[in-house]
C-alpha cells in the first residue's frame, strides 16, 4: 500500500491535536468547576483528550518520516507500507539512518518525541515547514548540549541525498586536478562553501552547520558563524569523552596510591595528565556556557582552536591574528593565548579591532628539544595561510571590506607567521614578537613570493630575553631563518618599561612583554589597530665600580628612536 506524506499538513496536525486536547481538558475542567451541580455530559472528553493525545506520537513519527523521504523538497513523499499492519516508528528510525547514515538513530540514544523533532529539525533544511513546528537553531543547540550522545552521533553523520547536504558532500568528495591545478580546486570550494551557507536562511545554515559538524568545522568557507555552530556540537562532544577520560584517570591515579610500590614510584604520574584533563574540560564548560565564537577546534593530542573574540561587520576597522609558542596546547589556552587577544580587543576604545586568537596545531612542548626544530612550523605554516584567506573571505563578505588584517606570532609562533607567508598569508602587515625567527629557510626578502610584497612587517625583542641568542641561528634543518628584527624592510619597535617603570628586560621579558598597558603592549595594541608606533630605543647601561669589579645594570633607555603614525 502506497501513502502520501504531506509534511506541512502533518505538522500542522500534530500542533492542532495538542492544542484541542489541551482545550478540551480545560474546557471541561471550567465547565465542571463553575457548574452547581454534577454534569455527566463531560465525563467522556478527559478520554476524548487523552485520545487526542495519542495520536500526537503517529503524527510525529509521520511528519518526521515525510520531511525525512522529501528528496525533491516539494513537501511530499510517499512510502510503500504492508496493507495488514506497519509501524511509523520503524519506519522513522530507517529513514533516519538513510539519511544520515548507518546507525544514526541508534547512537543517538533518542526515542519517541525527541526522536521525531531531532529528525524533522535536522531534515527541515531547504524545507519549507511550518513556522514553530520544528527546533530553533538555538534550541538545536541547547538540545545538543543537554545530550552528549547526540553530538557522538551528529560528529558521525553523512551527507547523503539532494539539497544542502548534497551540495556539502559535492565540496569533500574527490575530484580531478581543474586546468588551474589543485589550488584553483580548493579555492573554488572555498566559494562554494560560503555560497551554499550564505544562500540558506540563518536559521537552515546553523542547523545545516551542527547536522554535520565535523566536516562544517573547519571546512574552508564556511562563514565564521557557522563554523561556530558546528564547532559547538564537537565541542559537547570531546567534553564528554574528556570527562569520561578524566574519571578514568582519577580511579587509576587512587588505585596507584594503594598498589605495591615501596618507592612510591607511581604515585604522581598521573597528576599532570590530570590537571591537563582539568583545565581542558573547563575551557570547553566556558566555551559552552559562555558562547564563545570557535571558528577551528580539534581536540586531538595537544589539540587546535582559533577563536573569534568580537565579530566582523560594518564597524570592525583592524582585525589582528595572534599566534601562540611553544608549550601553548588546549589546557593552557584560556591561561595565556585567549587572554592576551581578548586584552588586545578590550583595550581599544574605539571598538574597532576584533582578535582571533589562532592555534592551528600542534606546537613544540620543550624549549630545548623541540623548539629548534622547525617540523611544526612547516606543518602549521600552510595552515595558517589557509585560515588567513577564510579570514579575508569572512571580511569581504561580512561588510567589513576596509578592514586591515595584523597576524603577529609570538616565539614560536613568529617562525609559523614566517613560514606562512611563504604559503601566500593574506594580511596588511605582520607582527613578530620575541619571535624564533621568520622563518625556516627564510633569510632574506627574496625568498618571499611576490604576493606579500605590500605587507608592512614589524618586530620586537626586548633586551636579554633568551630567545635573541636563537634568532638568525639556523643550521641545516635546525632553525629557523632570519632574525626578524634585522630583517629588510621591517620596523623594529620599543619594547620599553613594564608597567612599574622598570626595564621589560631578560628572560622574563619573554611573556612579560604582553603585560598590559605596559610600553611594550601598547606598541603591539598601535601595530593592531592602527595608529602611533614608538621604534626601537636600545638599552641605555648604568656602570658601577665596586671593591670587587665593574657592575652593570640597565637603567633606562637611549633617546634614539622615533614615533611612526601607521595608520
């Protein structure tokens, strides 16, 4: 037996019957209320609405099924059903693992009516449905929240059939090399993307973002908004494993209090790893209850994430990329990267710069070990590159087309911005701060592409930070290239006094110079948003001669350098 589906109709049935019985419940309640005497004519409706009740879960189930089998978008479908006896129940739970993929319906945990609205929410994108009738996006995501298996199971889904989803499966897919080559490709995409999600209502787009977040994620493209949509589903996910995780540590870490070990040898093994746990869980708990804007997350290993701290419209005038060094993994990221960008953007009265704070990847973990080897750099170089062109589509699509892009790395993070720019990095100028170098092999300007000809290059290196007996030092496939601040072209700036009023000098200076307010951050903050830059003042050294020698402290600066309006 064949039956159509009408899908809006469905909808409108199902609200209908709720909204009766509810009226007749009520109905008959007042009525017996404020009649004096006993009424037996309303005693059969609280039946009648109970009635009326039940059949909400087959409407539910129907509309579902409708919306799921809807391959042209019409708003109707048909399903071939057993004359004798069938269940609408089934038949969901088959239509949602089609369309979706094996094992959807299952990994959600979900049955019944939360079943039935995630499938006629997930399934209304390019749907017309009735206004009301399905989940918000906001109510998707709050819903995902609540149920971290249904986030498990959405990081799973594929894109199958016609529409929207069609279109996104059309931009992963392989594909043969285009007369321009792989670029022209993905470049192609990268319109394509923005295109298919500009061309949904918002409310389609966001639901389209978290029904597939581990392709929308990080997919070249894919406006920032949505990106942040996705990015929360996989969020809600890796809590939820992180949290398992930490469990499992924390039963291991007391049992190892307790084993045979008379060295205690055991002990504290796991409290790092547990703390790390800690703090990651807590950073996705603020990304979640805050709304944060997660524009690049994977929680594998050390981790990645970028964050867009403000938004990008008609009045974003400087956009400034900050990348961190080395150490910088998830469990840290709220103690030091996400700080200091949100510093920056706070600190500019005008309202105008908006941050991202960018960890694409995994960066070393030792000073000495890892820091030297230029292997993350080559990996997370192209990366950044990458995003920065997301970034320049974001900008122009977004109303925000006279907006100047700053990306400025710090330690490590300046031979990654080095080595992005051989990648093609589309940004107006470039910030190297107590930077490891610009980059491996990168020694002079004409190792440069031609495309970053126009970019305004600016550095600083306080005086004694550790980092300058490495800068310029590379040796084979070890180090990495120039020393920013003798670099052609590029303004060297003052690195001046902490906030105090003493020297920002020696191995503190490090990280100290992103003190705020102190010289060395204002001079950062100008180079962000555009305005008054002061140069590079060397160290102005006091001698002491005492019973045992010469002494030498710095007790100021030399009046040799000079302030630059860079706007």
């Amino acid at each position: 037996m064949r039956v159509e589906l009408q899908a809006a109709a469905l909808l409108a049935a199902r609200s209908e019957a709720e909204r009766l019985a509810e009226a007749v419940e009520s109905g008959a309640r007042r009525a017996d209320a404020a009649s004096p005497i006993l009424l037996p004519s309303l005693a059969p409706l609280p039946a009648k609405a109970t009635w009326l009740r039940e059949q909400v879960p087959m409407l539910d189930d129907l509309a579902a099924l409708a919306i799921l089998l809807d391959d042209d978008g019409d708003g109707h479908a048909a399903v071939t059903v057993p004359r004798d006896a069938w269940s609408p129940s089934d038949l969901v739970r088959e239509a949602g693992d089609q369309r979706f993929g094996p094992g959807f319906v299952e990994a959600t945990g979900l049955t019944g009516r939360e079943l039935a609205s995630l499938l006629q929410t997930l399934g209304s994108v390019g749907r017309d449905v009735p206004e009301g009738s399905v989940m918000t996006a906001a109510e998707l995501r709050d819903f995902v929240i609540d149920h971290p298996a249904v986030a498990a199971a959405l990081q799973a889904t594929v894109p199958l059939g016609d529409g929207p989803a069609g279109t996104l499966r059309s931009l992963t897919g392989a594909f043969v090399t285009a007369p321009g080559g792989v670029a022209a490709v993905y470049e192609q995409r990268r319109l394509d993307a923005r295109d298919l999600f500009e061309g949904l209502s918002p409310e389609h787009a966001a639901i389209l973002a978290m029904t597939y977040p581990s392709i929308v994620g990080n997919l070249a493209g894919v406006p920032f908004a949505n990106r942040a949509h996705a990015n929360t589903v996989n969020v809600v996910a890796a809590l939820a494993d992180e949290r398992r995780e930490l469990a499992g540590l924390r039963d291991q870490h007391e049992e190892n209090q307790g084993d045979w070990d008379f060295l205690g040898r055991n002990n504290d093994d796991l409290e790092g790893p547990i703390e790390d746990l800690e703090r990651r869980i807590c950073l996705y708990e603020s990304i979640l209850s805050d709304g944060r804007s997660i524009v690049y997350f994977d929680p594998a290993g050390d981790g990645a994430i970028a964050e867009l701290h403000g938004s990008i419209d008609a009045g974003t005038d400087n956009v400034g990329v900050l990348v961190p060094g080395t150490t910088a993994d998830l469990a840290n990221y709220d103690k030091d990267l996400a700080p200091r960008s949100r510093g920056f953007q706070n600190g500019d009265s005008s309202g105008g710069l908006t941050m991202i704070s960018w960890m694409g990847g995994d960066l070393p973990d030792s000073i000495a070990t890892d820091a030297p080897d230029p292997s993350y750099s080559l990996d997370l170089g192209p990366r950044l590159a990458d995003f920065s062109r997301d970034l320049d589509l974001e900008i122009s699509r977004s109303d925000g087309a006279g907006a100047r892009v700053t990306v400025a790395g710090h330690s490590y993070g300046g031979a990654v911005v080095g080595r992005s720019e051989l990648s093609g990095l589309v940004a107006d100028r470039v910030l190297h701060i107590e930077s490891a170098g610009m980059g491996h092999d990168v020694h002079d300007a004409g190792d440069l592409p031609s495309s970053q000809s126009g970019v305004d290059r600016y550095s600083m290196t306080a005086p004694d930070d550790f980092i300058s007996l490495t800068q310029g030092v590379q040796v084979g496939d070890i180090g990495h290239g120039a020393d920013p601040d003798d670099f052609a072209g590029t303004v060297r700036l003052h690195t001046g006094d902490k906030v105090d009023g003493t020297p920002n000098t020696g191995i503190a200076s490090h990280s100290g110079v992103f003190q705020q307010r102190s010289d060395a951050w204002d001079n950062m903050l100008a180079v962000f948003r555009g305005g008054e830059i002061e140069t590079y003042r060397s160290p102005h050294y006091e001698h002491v001669y005492t019973g045992h020698g010469v002494a030498t402290y710095q007790d100021g600066w030399n009046d040799d350098g000079e302030r630059i309006d860079i706007e």
